[in-house]
C-alpha cells in the first residue's frame, strides 16, 4: 500500500483537493441560500442543477477527450470549476446559481473521467486493487476536510468561497506535473434499458431510487439543517456524520452481501435506513441522535450501491459488466437529478422534516420491492454470484470499469489456485 501511495501521491492528492472543493461548495451554498433568502424549492433547482450538470458531463466529456485529448479537457474544465466558485458570492440569486451548477457539475463530471483514466492507466495489475482503494479514501477524506473548513470563515462572506476555489486550482498541480503519460480512452457505451431490465429490474429499480436518495441526502442536507435552524458547526457535522458512516459500513456490509442471498442482504440494508430516518421523521430527536442517525443513514445508501451494481453483475457476462454499469450510472443519475426537487417541494409542504420523510420512502421502497423479487427469481449460489466491490457513487464509469475488471481478474485467480490446489491434492492421493 505505501508504494502504491508513493507512485501515484500527486493524483491522490489532486483528487483529495478537488473533493475537498466540491464538498464545501455543495454544503455552503444550501447556507448561503438562506442567508440570502432564496426559498426552500428554488434551493432545490440549484441543488438539482449540479446533478443534472455531472449528467451532462457523464456523455458529453469522453466526446471532447477524444477530439482535443486529456490535457485541454482537464485544464479547461478545472479553470471554469475555479471560476464559477468564486462566482457564486458575486451573483447570489438562484437563477445564476442554478446556472453556475450546471457548469460546475459538468465539469466536475469531466475532470474525474480524467483523473480515475490516469489512476487506472497508471497501476498495473498487481497494484490496481490497492490504488483503487485509496481513491475512495481520499474522495471520502476530501468531503469530510471540506465540512470542518466550512467552519473558519463566515458563510454570508467571500472567503469560504474563495477557499475552494484555490484548492481546486492547486489540485491541477500535482496531477499535471506528475511524469505520468496521459491514457488512453476509449467510451463506454450503455447497455440497453431493455437488457438491464432482463437482467435485473431490481438493479434498475434500486438504483433509480438511490439516485433520489443520494441526491437529497448530499444536495439538501444543508438545506434542511439550515430550515432547522442549525448552525454552521452542526450542518457541517451532519454532512460529515453522511460520509464517516458510509466509509466504515462498506465493507462489513460487502462481506455480509459475499456468503448469503445479496437481495437480503440489500432488503434489510434498506429497511435500516427507511426505519431509522423515519423515526428521526416522526420523533425529531435531540441532535446527538440525529448525528447518530446520519451516520447509520450514510452507512446503509453507500453500500447499497456497490451492492445493487454487484447484483445486477452476477446475471450478465464479464464482458457486459461494464456497459451494464454505465446503463445503471445513467439512470442513478437521472434519479439523482429529480431527488432535490421531490425534496425541496416536500419541504415546502412539510416544513423541514420532509427531509427525512422523502428518504425514509425511497429506502423502504427499496426493501420492498426487493422483498418482491426475491418471490419472483430463485436466488443465486453464492459460488455462481460475483464479489463485492466498494464503489463510491461520486465514481465515474471509468473507475468502476477498473473496480469491476479488478475484481474479475481477482475472482479468476483464485478459482485457477482453487483448481491447482485440487489437482495437487488428487496427485497426492494417487
């Protein structure tokens, strides 16, 4: 692990200042919306620009690297990223915001297809696994830095806003300084709607779903804690809280999802999350619980993503894993975009607990209906089911291609030492 730290330090820092960046933005403009009066729903259209924006990007980014290569589409993209966050104090109005985050998720889209397609070329086969690792750590890393920064400056200022915007610039430094040849790139091309369904609609499902409850959690949880009434310390902890639970339940979830019926796994997974933000719905528990409930929250959405790609995975071919995880981006993404909207008008309706009301429904309508089709399709053996591979939802099709790849070629060599292992046991019996 520490020569894989030592090879690729420069990018793993350019992505931990990129997510630090893009953590504080995302967070500081829910509080500034509030300070300059911007209604809860109209917040809502800037919080759903983003991911409509990252979207956009998704399909349009891997056209512009195959016209003018890595480098321009990098430095291009990572210059509008600076501008556009010193912007936002300049213009504080929700019409120019919800512009500026479209432009901003865009490019943000643009700059991590450009930075896991260096992460990947860059690692061999023997390293892939571990590099991979340590960029979930570092984009996780990078969101929580973002939260405690949010906390040195005043939010009605230009300071926090100027902070991520020079991050962001110093980001670019070490990656494009590093001796590392840009890659290659070649575009992912979607499988159909119509064969993920046939592969597995509760993938399709639950994935559409968790874009909802992505998108609300990361993009209205400033929003909501400052309808509470919570201070800037307290918001930044509750995002924080988001994160730090999705980072530690990873992989005892994954190793859970490997010996068992994954659809189980997945329906309890949510049902957690669809209980406990429920209560906090219904009870509006002192703080300390909230963060508590955060973290559990935060636990249970992140692996259900690596596992609802992990399910659909194990009824396709290796050679159609990839394009099957550029189909389910799209739609998470297109989920992704409609949760802060749902949010914001439950809000309005509401008042501040259609929060956790929206969420609260869309995890048990996962586990509902992955209830449902576990009365429809026998379950596979857990011999004939792919591994678990932590992924992380900010990932982008490259880095899961490279997450999926790596644990395929995982899988094949500890069947071929699996099948040497007998051989050798039957020659010495005979």
């Amino acid at each position: 692990m520490l020569l894989v730290l030592r090879q690729t330090w420069p990018l793993l820092l350019g992505i931990m200042l990129l997510m630090v960046g893009n953590g504080m933005q995302g967070t500081l403009l829910g509080i500034r919306g509030k300070i300059e009066g911007i209604d809860t729903f109209y917040m809502s259209l800037v919080m759903s620009a983003y991911f409509a924006g990252f979207l956009f990007g998704s399909r349009m980014v891997p056209e512009m690297i195959g016209r003018v290569g890595h480098v321009r589409v990098f430095a291009a993209l990572g210059s509008l990223i600076s501008a556009v966050l010193v912007l936002y104090a300049a213009f504080p109005n929700w019409p120019s915001w919800v512009l500026m985050r479209v432009l901003i998720g865009f490019s943000f889209s643009g700059v991590y297809i450009t930075a896991e397609s260096w992460l990947n070329a860059g690692a061999t086969n023997e390293t892939r696994g571990q590099a991979l690792s340590l960029y979930m750590i570092m984009q996780m890393i990078g969101i929580v830095a973002a939260q405690a920064l949010l906390n040195v400056g005043d939010p009605a200022g230009y300071l926090l806003f100027v902070i991520p915007s020079v991050l962001v610039s110093l980001s670019f430094t070490p990656i494009l300084l590093s001796a590392s040849p840009a890659p290659a790139f070649e575009t992912i091309q979607r499988m159909t709607f119509k064969r993920l369904w046939e592969a597995s609609p509760l993938g399709m499902v639950g994935i559409f779903l968790l874009g909802g409850i992505f998108s609300a959690m990361f993009g209205m949880a400033s929003v909501w804690g400052t309808a509470e009434g919570l201070s800037v310390k307290e918001i930044s902890a509750f995002v924080a809280a988001i994160y730090v639970g999705g980072m530690v339940l990873q992989y005892p979830i994954g190793w859970v999802s490997d010996r068992m019926d994954r659809r189980k796994v997945i329906a309890v997974t949510a049902l957690l999350g669809g209980v406990v933000t429920a209560l906090v719905f219904l009870l509006s528990p002192p703080f300390w619980v909230v963060l508590i409930a955060a973290t559990l929250i935060g636990g249970v959405a992140n692996p259900l993503y690596s596992l609802l790609i992990a399910y659909t995975n194990d009824y396709l071919d290796n050679s159609d894993m990839a394009s099957a995880s550029a189909g389910l981006m799209f739609t998470n993404g297109v989920g992704a975009v409609t949760g802060p909207l749902v949010t914001g008008w439950l809000m309005g309706v509401m008042g501040p607990g259609g929060f956790f009301f929206y969420i609260a429904v869309l995890c048990l309508g996962i586990a509902g209906y992955a209830a449902w089709r576990m009365t429809r399709r026998e379950a596979l053996s857990v011999d004939e089911a792919g591994s678990y591979t932590v992924l992380s939802p900010t990932a982008t099709a490259v880095a899961v291609e490279a997450v999926l790849e790596y644990a395929q070629e995982e899988a094949e060599a500890a069947a071929e030492a699996e099948a040497e292992a007998e051989k050798g046991a039957r020659n010495d019996a005979a």
